[in-house]
C-alpha cells in the first residue's frame, strides 16, 4: 500500500525551480534513500515532504498514517544543540509534541511511548544523563528515539550519520536496518553515502538527472548513474 | 540587632513591601524567559529592547502622561517583534539593524529628556531610568497591581507553554515538522520579553535589565544539567539574588539596581566555582 506517492513535483523558490518533475512512490516497509549533488533539492524535496515547503507544482499524496505531523523527523544537528542543558529523557518525550493537541501536558500514554522509543534504542540508561555529555552515536540514538515518539509508521533522516565516527556509523545505519526490518517501519533518508545506501536500501531516488532516478537498488547497480567502486556521490 | 531593628523598621512602610514585591516577580519572570532568550541565542533582543524602552519612557516623560506604562510597552512590544523578524532575516544585515534601532533609540531618548526637560535635574534623571537608582521605592498602588497581573500573566504562559517553548528552543526544524506553529512561538517570546523589560525597568533601570535575563540563566546552567533543573535553579538564584540585593541596598543605602546585578554577579561566580568542581572531580 502506498504511503507518499509524488507526481510531477516541481520544488523551487520565489518561483524558480530547483527540480522538476519528480516522481516517486513510497510503500509502506520501504527503505528509500535520495541521493544526489548539492543543490539538486534533495533538502527541499524532504521540507515539501515535511510540509513545511509548498511545492510549484504537481502534487504529494499522503496515504495512512502520514499527514503532517505525523512522520518522524530526524534533522541534522545544530551546534546550538550540542551543549543544550536537557536530559536524554526530555529531549525523547518532546517527540511527542505533535500529539499535544488542544493538551498543555503530556499524558501518561505519552511518556509510555518515550519509555518505548528508548527501550527499542537502547537507551533507557541514559534517560537522566544531559544530552551534551553523550557520544554523537548516542546522541543521534536520542533524535531517533524522538522521531519514534512522533510516529512509528515512518521516518525521515536527513544525513543521520554526518560526523559520526566509522563505528557510530556502522551502528547508526544497524539500527536504522533493524527499525526498518523488524518494526517496518518506512525509512526516507538523506544521504551522500552511496554504498551504504545500496547495501541497506531497497529503493533508490537519485536527484539532479532528469528524468530523476527512481528504481529499485538493483537497478540502479545496473545504471551508469552508480559510480564504479561505489563511494561518495 | 540594631541591623534588624532597621530592617523590621523598614518593612514597616508601604513602599518597601511593595518594591519587594515587585522585585521578586519580576526577577522570577525573567529568570524563566532568560533561559529560553539566552538558549535561543536571542540575548541580543533583550540587549536591544532595553535601550528603546528607554528612548520610550523618554517620550513618555516628554508628552508628560502619569502612567509611562501606556507608551513604553507598546513601543517596546512592536521593537520586540521588529528585533526577532530583523534577528531572523538572512536578506539585511540583522545584527546591524539591531545595534542601529538599540543605538539610536538611545540618543534620541536622551535628546528628548534633555531638550524638553522640565525638572531641573536631567542628569539625575537620566540616570534614574538607565541604572533604577531608587525610582522603585515610589512605586504606586497602581504599578504594583499592573506588575502583580502582568507577573501572573507571564509565569502561567511559561508553565501553560513549558513542553512547547522546550520543543521550539531546542529544536525547531522538528517542531515544525511535528505541525508546531514556532513562528507564534518565538513571538511570545519575544512579546513576554518585552512586558518583562518594561516591568523591571522600575527594578533595575534600562541599562541593567539584560543582567536580570541573561545571569541567571548562565548560572543555573554552569550547576544544572537538565532544562527542567535549569529553569528551577534560574528562578531560584534570580528570586534570591532580587531580596539580597533589594534588602542589603536598604541597609547600606545604595542604589537598588546595580545592587541586585552584583548579587547576581556574585551568584554566577558561586556557580562557575561549583560547576568546575563538579566537572573535575567527574
């Protein structure tokens, strides 16, 4: 079943294009990487599908599950959140502010969800221990655990393992394969890491060309979009 | 004894109940959007704010009103929209436009109280409005109820707001995403910033109203590890640092204002010392 179908999407600013036609289909269980050069809209095709960037044209249709709101969102992260004095604890609960509603508080069921989202990451021991002392693995599991209290149907990462060290890397896309596998849940990610993505991915967008690549990672081996000896885009 | 005798002596006037008063709501509030001003990295709006609600109470003077309260918060609430839409805009040079609108407002404040002045002490009160000195021991009735609602108004926003303001200040991107509206927001902010500026003017004068926001803040967090802790810690430093300072001005006979920004300051060293202890003996 389709979660997000995009049909001729163009995206742009004040009126000029940064890509056109852009079609792509999303189904419920898959891992979708987007590829492609600086500036061929990768980041703005996944603010449209935020819906925080209304697209020039043609249209994103939500199925089940993911209007607005309702996808989690793992952004880069700012400097500014590098030293921020919160706890792992309440950085993963603020995942829940989409489901505040008309509420000022959150519920018990909304802390249970937080408790679950850390259980699944494994990071339930670090729930009173201050963001900023954590590792960036660690702290990237926190954003994930957060982007879980938001929905755990689908998930969208934008580059989760930029500055990460060979370990945390290897350990970030793991679990992101396990949350993919076991939980099924829906991963879009961001990503310049080529052969990562053809390793774990079973779909591939590949931004900049047009018509916009978007096969199965089979097929996209095939093509001559894939650099030889896999690497950075 | 004879320095509590004072101090009983002292407690015994209208005027000193209420300037405690007053006092200790108005460090309280700002401690608590302090920690969200300064986390934002929105220290600058409150620096800014502070000088046009002084150019502001300058024409207030001017025109001659009985309550400035009806022309410094207007002024100061539209500055304070105007700061975090020029802060926020890549297209202008934000930062300058900040110094420009903070700068100017100053020199035409005291333009102002200079050319139509009409008591014969402008030096003195210049200074009054810039640094408090005692203008909150003649505080009216009138000013300790608008202070006593607005005091209200702005802590049952925090607490009402708290899981939203720690969403939007630590990340806004995904706030948004979540359906947060963080433009409305980050306006709250800035408006609560405002009220709070034009309340504690009374308190500490324009020049030292970013010491009240911004201090505690900084030393809750050198001690505190969560937000939760942060705000707490900030309130309690900021309410604690208000009495010392408002009760050792009163028994030593010295301006009200720079005497809570020291014992603020004083706070912020306690805190820096036990900080550095804490990280080293980790």
């Amino acid at each position: 079943m389709s979660q997000i179908i995009c049909r001729d999407l163009s995206l742009g600013y004040n009126g000029e294009a940064v890509c056109k036609n852009v079609n792509f289909e999303i189904e419920a269980g898959d891992y979708l990487c987007i590829v492609g050069e600086n500036g061929s809209g990768k980041s703005t095709l996944m603010k449209a599908l935020l819906g925080l960037h209304s697209p020039l044209g043609g249209e994103i249709i939500k199925g089940d599950g993911t209007s607005t709101g309702s996808i989690g969102y793992l952004p880069q992260q700012s400097e500014l959140q590098r030293d921020f004095p919160a706890t792992v604890g309440e950085v993963t609960l603020s995942g829940c502010i989409g489901s505040l509603g008309k509420k000022f508080f959150y519920s018990k069921a909304d802390r249970l969800r937080a408790h679950d989202a850390m259980k699944q990451l494994g990071i339930c021991d670090l729930a009173d221990r201050p963001y900023s002392s954590l590792s960036g693995g660690q702290q990237q599991r926190t954003l994930l655990a957060r982007a879980l209290c938001a929905t755990k149907k689908i998930i969208l990462l934008d580059e989760p393992v930029s500055g990460l060290d060979p370990a945390a890397t290897a350990d970030m896309y793991e679990t992101i394969y396990l949350l993919n596998k076991k939980s099924h849940t829906t991963v879009i990610m961001v990503t310049h890491d080529i052969s990562a993505s053809i390793r774990y991915a079973n779909k591939i967008l590949h931004m900049g060309g047009s018509p916009h690549f978007f096969r199965s990672v089979e097929e996209y081996r095939a093509s001559s979009l894939f650099p030889a000896e896999g690497g950075e885009a | 004894m004879k320095l509590l005798d004072t101090l009983i002596e002292y407690f015994s006037y209208d005027f000193v109940i209420y300037a405690f008063v007053v006092g200790v709501l108005v460090s309280l509030c700002s401690a608590l959007f302090g920690v969200v001003l300064v986390l934002k990295r929105f220290s600058f709006i409150g620096d800014g704010l502070s000088h046009v609600a002084f150019g502001a109470m300058a024409i207030a003077a001017v025109i001659g009103l009985t309550n400035n309260m009806l022309v410094v918060l207007p002024i100061t609430v539209i500055s304070a929209i105007l700061l975090l839409r020029a802060g926020q805009s890549t297209r202008i040079k934000g930062d300058a436009a900040i110094a420009m609108i903070s700068v100017g407002s100053l020199a035409v404040g005291y333009l102002l109280m200079s050319v139509f002045s009409t008591s014969a002490n402008v030096s003195g009160d210049v200074c009054s409005t810039l640094f408090g000195s005692f203008s909150i021991l003649t505080l009216s009735k009138t000013d300790l109820w608008v202070c006593l609602v607005m005091s209200v108004v702005v802590l049952a926003l925090f607490v009402l707001f708290y899981n939203r303001i720690f969403s939007v200040t630590f990340d806004e991107g995904f706030s948004r995403a979540a359906g947060l509206n963080a433009t409305v927001y980050n306006l709250l902010v800035a408006v609560v910033i405002a009220v709070i500026i034009v309340l504690a003017m009374s308190l500490v004068g324009s020049l030292l109203i970013s010491a009240l926001v911004i201090f505690p803040a900084l030393s809750s967090m050198r001690v505190c590890k969560s937000f939760k802790g942060v705000v707490i810690c900030s309130a309690i430093i900021s309410v604690v640092c208000a009495c010392v300072g408002i009760i050792s001005s009163i028994l030593l006979s010295t301006p009200v204002g720079p005497t809570v920004v020291c014992a603020d300051i004083i706070a912020f060293g306690v805190c820096f010392v036990l900080g550095s202890i804490g990280k080293l003996s980790k």
